[in-house]
C-alpha cells in the first residue's frame, strides 16, 4: 500500500522503496534494516543525529524524519488545487533537472488513528485508490454514486454505500470486492470535531479526535486549542 501510495503521488521510482522500506523499518522494531530501509545506524550519522523509532508512530509527522521522505512528499507540493494538476506519472519519475510535483502529500491519504479501514462513504479519490482494483475512474464512479442523483456531497440525496459489496455496482471488479473487504468499511470510528467558543469578543478553536467503540462509548484521543 506504501508504494501504491507513492506512486499515485509520482515519487521517482528510484526513491519508492527507500521510501517504503524506511517507514516499515521506522515503525517496528529490529536492529536489521530493509535492502533500502535505515536503522539507528544512519540516523545516528545525521546532524543532529537521532534514533530510530522502531515503535508505531504516534503523529504522522514523525515521517518527516524518516529516510527518504521531503517535506514536499509529506505535505503535496500544491495542496490548494492538487485536482486540477494530477496526473499519473506511475513511478517513472522526473526530467533531469526538474523539481518533482506531488499533487498531494502522505498526510492526505494516511493517519495514524484508524482502525485501519478505508470508508468508502468518506475517503476522497486519492485514499480509494489505495484500495486494491481501484483506480481514478473506479473511484469518480464510487463518489458519483454515493454522491446522489444531483453529483454533490453533503445534500439531502446522498445515497451512502450499505456495506462494502455494493462497490461492484460503481464498477469494481466483483471477483475483488470479497477480498477487499477486510480492508474497507461503511462506518467511521474515529472522527475530528472542531468546536470555536466565544466570549465577547474572544474566540478560541478546540479541536479533539474522538474514537467511536459503540453508539454510547465514546474516547477521546487527542484533544488541543489553537
């Protein structure tokens, strides 16, 4: 799914399994590094030098420490209109001389708090192409469909996906929709809620993320004021 990722962003394909391997070596543990991965042993080499984590992270922008991953790979080199300029480069790179372009970061498509499935009523068109068997038009066709008879999200005839087989109706392969369905859901359980308070002329933004186990127990995970 790493690489997966990668490519869809158009990361040369030199630098996707540097990439990929250095975020696996990251998050477990083991002094070993992957054939293209890092370990304490380079980041000790670094100035300033750190170790590795070898432990889940517990913020996504812990990958900014890792080998191999710029800030324009992390953030999306044009966040603010990345669907007017993607295009599939399919990992084959950039001209000699030329800045890569990503038309979105990893922190658009991964989390660190998940129960570890995409939601097909919710994911954008980047994160459902990180599902196996989807591509750009499958994934126009799953947001299209769920988006109702008038194309717009949000409305009043939005029409959610019931449960994960009705991706064959937009177009999956439906030999594929079983295999994939320990990867997708139809329910979030984990959700970010910003909530602004005013008094007088004083206003503050708190944001919290909030993990769902049943309709009545709810935790908060994260909770923070700008």
């Amino acid at each position: 799914m790493l690489q997966q990722a990668l490519t869809l962003m158009g990361v040369d394909a030199d630098q996707i399994s540097i990439v990929s391997d250095s975020i696996q070596d990251w998050v477990q543990s083991g002094d070993a590094p992957r054939l293209a991965g890092a370990k304490s042993d380079y980041y000790q080499t670094l100035d300033p030098p750190y170790y590795c984590k070898d432990a889940p992270m517990d913020d996504l922008s812990e990958l900014l420490l890792v080998k191999g991953v710029t800030p324009d790979m992390y953030y999306g080199t044009s966040a603010a209109n990345h669907e007017s300029k993607f295009t599939h480069k399919l990992g084959l790179g950039n001209a000699p001389g030329d800045v890569p372009e990503y038309p979105f970061g990893l922190r658009d498509i991964f989390t660190t708090l998940s129960s570890g499935q995409i939601n097909i009523n919710t994911a954008d068109t980047n994160v459902l192409q990180m599902i196996p068997g989807v591509d750009a038009e499958t994934a126009a066709n799953i947001i299209q469909q769920r988006a109702g008879p008038d194309g717009v999200e949000g409305t009043e005839d939005d029409v959610p996906f019931r449960n994960v087989n009705q991706l064959s109706q937009a177009g999956v392969n439906p030999q594929l929709v079983g295999q994939i369905g320990r990867v997708c859901t139809t329910r979030s359980s984990t959700f970010e809620v910003h909530v602004t308070a005013r008094i007088g002329d004083s206003s503050r933004e708190y944001i919290a993320t909030l993990y769902r186990k049943s309709g009545t127990d709810i935790q908060v995970l994260t909770f923070y004021w700008k």
